[in-house]
C-alpha cells in the first residue's frame, strides 16, 4: 500500500483505537496486577480449583473435537454447493451464538433431563446428561459450535475450485480429494475455528450453569467464590484460568504453524 | 476415436449450444474461438466436470457422456494448471498414478520418467509456488501424463508464457502428440492453431462452426465471422534458410522463395502474412518490397473489409483491396498482376 499523508481525521482513529484497546486491556491488567503471586500459588495449590480447570479443559476439547467430525465436513459442503433453503441453515447454524446462553441451556436441559428420551436412553448407556461431564459438553459445544462451521466454512471456500477438480479429473475419488487437498489446504482456517471453537467452550457460563452446577467448571467457581467470598477470591483463579488458557493457545498456535502455501 | 455430438450446456449468461466435432487417433485437435465462448466449459465437460443438458461425447465407439469422472482417462490440463500448493511437485506428478497395487519405486520411476519426458527432472522436490509458469505448465502436463490418459485436454496451455517459454512449450507438446498423445487444444489464438494443429475447429456463439485442416479453414473460411476471426488468410508451410543476407532470409515454399526479415531460427516453420499487407500492381515495381510476383487473378470476393483478390503466384495469396483499387486495375478472373509485400510485412513461427 502506498505511504499516504496522514490525515488528523486518521489521527482521531488512532486515538479512538487506543482507547479500544485500553478497555481490553485495562481490566485484565489491573486484575493481575491486584493478584500476588503467592495467591496465585496458593490458588494453583488448590485441589478444588484444580479439579475445575482440568474439568473445562477436558470438556471443552471434547465438544471441539467430538462435534468436528460432523461439523467439517458440512462446513465443506456449505462452502462447495448450493441447496435449496441454504441461507436458511446458514442461518440456524449462527443461532447459538445470538440466543441468551442461560436460554439455550434451559432448551437443552429439556431434551437432555431425565424424563426426556435422549435423557433416557442415555442413562442405559451410563451416561447423565444433567449434573454430568456430558451434559457440560452437550452445553459447550452448542454454543460454541458456529465458530468452528463458520471458519471451517471461509476456509474451504478460500480454496480455488478448480484445484479439487483438477484432483478429481486425475482419478481421484471425492474422498480421496477431500483428505487429500481440501483439507491440507483450507487446514488454517479449520484450526483457527477449532481454537475459537475451544475458547468459547471453556469460557461457557450461561448454558453450562443450567445443565451442570455441579461437577463445577472454572467459570461457574468463579462466579461460586465471588458470590460466597467477593471480589478478592474470585481474583486469583479468574487470572490463574486466564494464563493456562493464554498458554494452551500459544502451545497450539505454535504446533499448527505450517508453511504458508502460495495458492497459484 | 473422439466424437462430440450436439453438446449442449447452459450456464448462467453463456450457452454451449451444439457442439459437435471429431478427432481421430493421434490427433492434435485445436479449437480456436475468442475469450468467452466457453472453451473452458468444454473441456470440463468432456472430462466429466461439468454434466452436459444434451448431446453425447463418444470415446473409442464408447458412449461416455455419463461416465464417472475418474473412468474416463481425459487429462485436463487447465489455464493456470491449479498444481496443489501444498504438495512437491513429485508428489503431485504422483498423485494421478493409477492403481494402489504399484510399488513405491515403481512409482518413483514412473514419476522420474514422467519429468523426464516433460523436462522437469530437477523440479521433483520444489514447490509449485516456487516454479515459474513454463516450469509449472510443464509439472502439470507430467501429472495429466501420468494417468495415463487416452486424450489430453489443453486449455489454453501458451497463454501466460514468455516466448522463450512458450517457444519450449510448442515445442514439447508437439514432441507429446508425435508419441501418440492425442490433443484437443483451445485457445484464442490462431498462431498456436497454425503451429501445432493437425485438424483446427473455430467455435462462435456456443457452436464449432468450420472444421478441418489448418489449409481448409484458414484459405477457406465458410463464413465471414471465420475470415475475420482467423485473421490470416495467407499462411505458408516452409523451410527458412540459414544464411541471411543483411538480415534478409530466403523462406521456401512450394518451390518460391520469399524473402523475410526474421530474428527466428532457421529451419521448418510456417510463414504468415496479412491480406491487407499485399500490394498489387500492373508493372514490376522498383519499390522497397522485396518480394515480387506475377500470378494470376482466381478469384474476387467482396468482403466486410474491402475486397479480396486472390492471385495464384506458385501458391495462392489473398490480397485485400479497396473497390477504388479493383476499379483502377479492372481486376478480373484470369488477369495476370504483379502482387508483392515487403520483407518486414511477413512473419515466421518456428515449429
């Protein structure tokens, strides 16, 4: 992009994008700043809190990945074909993220409970939905799922068409041409959707409260010491979660980086 | 061995309307039409890509039109080759090897062999997007190759060369159709048509509207839109000779010479040469034209240009002319006339 002069208008955007960012900022620092280290040690040392964070990390990969295997490969055919009423799942697919999160998870405690027939035929198996780590899941993952469909979506359509064609005209079957070149190649966009994915699963308040209280996921004992203890308690796991979710992100951003591929 | 009958698609704004040609054994099969007319499309659908409205594709006295894209062994080869960037280019030449039941170093032979024959030996452990276009179309006709394809489909495979490259290319598509590769080519460009061509189809308004060989379609076009579109009336098969005088060549054909101003190399090659550049006149003129014929009026055609003469000078040139001119000579059937061109005018396309 050509160097242009800069304008004051240009200037009071600066200005306003700083004041954005201190907003995102200010909060964040001034909690970890309030929080001594040996709090946090004493938080970390904490079996309760433990347990919480293991529990949210745990499930919250488990809704990304169980509910990938699904959502992938519709993303892709979101991106490749046109169906009839297509906007209309396009639409449904962003639901979860515009509804009340306490809402979706009083929908979901209805289908889930145990009078109902999913609840009930899930018990035959061992499994509770309700007061369980599947139910948190189930909880997690909808409301969560439209950020992986959506990125997976934008990555597959970035892939020119005609590089899957091209696999096809050379023999290929349409398996062999979505794992071996759609895949590989939208393979960024999938993962930053699986990250986001993840992110908003083990952030989840709303909808888990209502399914699960109990076994208690890291955003539900915050909100459990804040309205037990106050500020003070709920400081240190609230930055303690912070920076283990911080370091996973990193971890995985560092692992998926490939080769950036020219597409020609 | 190829037969398109009455291939018909809609897409959008533009229409295939009735396509219907053959191509034999062997082969090389250009189809020229301008930017547009769907020549993309068409190949797609022969390969299978794209599902035609009507009509029928015959492959070796097999109906094929429904056949399963990957049944077919029709390599498409497209514009921009669409390598996948994620891949080496071994892996890519591989990718297209048929059957699970080959070895990996039957594979690794293959793929050798394979750019070997394209000329991209040194290429196998580099990246598409490392590869200049040349470098790219020719990994891209290796992988088609290694399909093992009963016809290769070119779309447009000199369009985004430089002439050093483009010049390797025709080269090596030539050397492919002479192992017994049969081609269908499309482009836009009547040049590529005239130097690669054994059959030549001109395709307007969703139909191929002539067919045949290079001479029949380009010295007879059937309508004025083919006159037009091919652009060149006068076209020579010949040797350019080695020795120029003062950059001057002596190009040979059926036994005339014709003196060209040319920087090519010497050798087999074609000569082209515009109508509108051919002067004629009832004396031997002393101008700056090099070339000087007498030859005999055969025929004269009014055309959206002007009028065409055609002389029989030893081979037969179009000449157009104003109605001014054909007024001023009286020109006639059977009437002899001096018909000449400068040296700079002509232009020659090794083969």
């Amino acid at each position: 992009m050509p160097r242009s002069r800069n304008e004051p208008l240009h200037w009071l955007f600066a200005v306003l994008g700083g004041l954005v960012l201190l907003f995102i900022i200010a909060p964040l620092a001034g909690m970890a700043l309030d929080t001594s280290f040996p709090e946090l040690a004493e938080t970390a040392r904490d079996p309760e809190v433990r347990q919480s964070i293991g529990l949210t990390l745990w499930t919250s990969m488990a809704a990304t990945l169980l509910l990938s295997v699904a959502a992938i490969p519709f993303a892709w055919l979101l991106a490749r074909k046109d169906f009839p009423l297509k906007h209309l799942v396009s639409a449904i697919v962003d639901v979860p993220v515009v509804i009340p999160h306490p809402a979706a998870g009083i929908a979901l405690l209805g289908i889930l409970s145990r009078d109902s027939f999913a609840g009930r035929t899930a018990e035959r198996f061992g499994i509770e939905f309700v007061g369980g780590p599947a139910g948190i899941v189930v909880a997690m993952a909808f409301v969560s799922l439209p950020f992986l469909i959506n990125a997976a979506r934008d990555g597959f359509a970035a892939v020119p068409e005609r590089i899957e064609r091209a696999a096809l005209n050379l023999g290929a079957s349409p398996t062999r041409v979505f794992f071996t070149v759609s895949l590989p190649l939208a393979w960024r966009g999938i993962v930053s959707g699986l990250v986001m994915m993840w992110a908003r699963g083990l952030s989840e308040f709303g909808a888990v409260v209502v399914i699960a209280y109990h076994p208690i996921v890291t955003p539900v004992l915050i909100y459990e010491r804040f309205g037990a203890f106050g500020l003070k308690y709920a400081q240190p796991i609230s930055v303690l979660f912070i920076l283990v979710c911080l370091a996973f992100f990193v971890v995985i951003r560092i692992l998926t980086r490939r080769q950036d591929h020219v597409v020609r | 061995m190829l037969s398109v009958d009455a291939l018909q698609k809609r897409l959008g704004d533009f229409a295939m309307r009735d396509v219907s040609f053959d191509v034999a054994e062997g082969d090389y099969f250009v189809l020229l039409g301008a930017s547009g007319v769907g020549k993309t499309v068409l190949l797609e659908t022969l390969a299978g890509l794209v599902v035609p409205d009507g009509g029928r594709i015959v492959l070796d006295g097999a109906d094929i039109t429904a056949t399963r894209i990957q049944k077919r062994r029709m390599a498409l080869v497209y514009q921009d080759q669409a390598l996948f960037p994620h891949m080496s280019v071994k892996r890519n030449i591989a990718y297209g090897l048929p059957g699970s039941s080959w070895s990996r170093r039957r594979a690794h032979e293959t793929v050798e062999a394979l750019a070997a024959t394209v000329g991209a030996s040194g290429l196998l452990h580099r990246h598409p997007g490392t590869l200049s276009g040349g470098e790219a179309q020719r990994v891209a006709l290796a992988r088609a190759l290694a399909t093992q394809p009963r016809c290769l489909l070119l779309d447009e495979p000199l369009a985004f060369l430089d002439a050093r490259a483009r010049g390797r290319m025709r080269g090596l598509l030539r050397a492919l159709n002479r192992q017994g590769h049969t081609m269908v080519h499309v482009t836009h460009d009547y040049e590529e048509a005239l130097s690669l061509a054994s059959h030549v189809g001109i395709m307007e308004n969703g139909r191929v509207v002539q067919t045949g060989t290079p001479t029949e379609v380009f010295h007879h076009p059937k309508s004025e839109f083919v006159a037009q579109f091919v652009g060149i009336r006068n076209f020579f098969h010949g040797t350019l000779e080695p020795t120029p005088e003062d950059g001057i060549h002596r190009f040979i054909t059926h036994g005339l010479a014709l003196h060209i101003a040319t920087n090519a190399q010497p050798g087999p090659g074609s000569l082209i040469l515009r109508s509108e550049d051919i002067t004629l006149s009832q004396t031997r003129t002393d101008m700056s034209a090099q070339n000087s014929f007498l030859g005999t009026v055969v025929d004269i055609a009014p055309s959206a240009r002007g009028v065409e003469v055609i002389i029989d000078i030893g081979v037969e040139v179009a000449a157009l002319v104003t109605e001014r001119a054909v007024e001023h000579f009286h020109l006639h059937c059977g009437q002899k006339i001096w018909a000449g061109f400068k040296a700079t005018a002509a232009r020659f396309i090794e083969e």
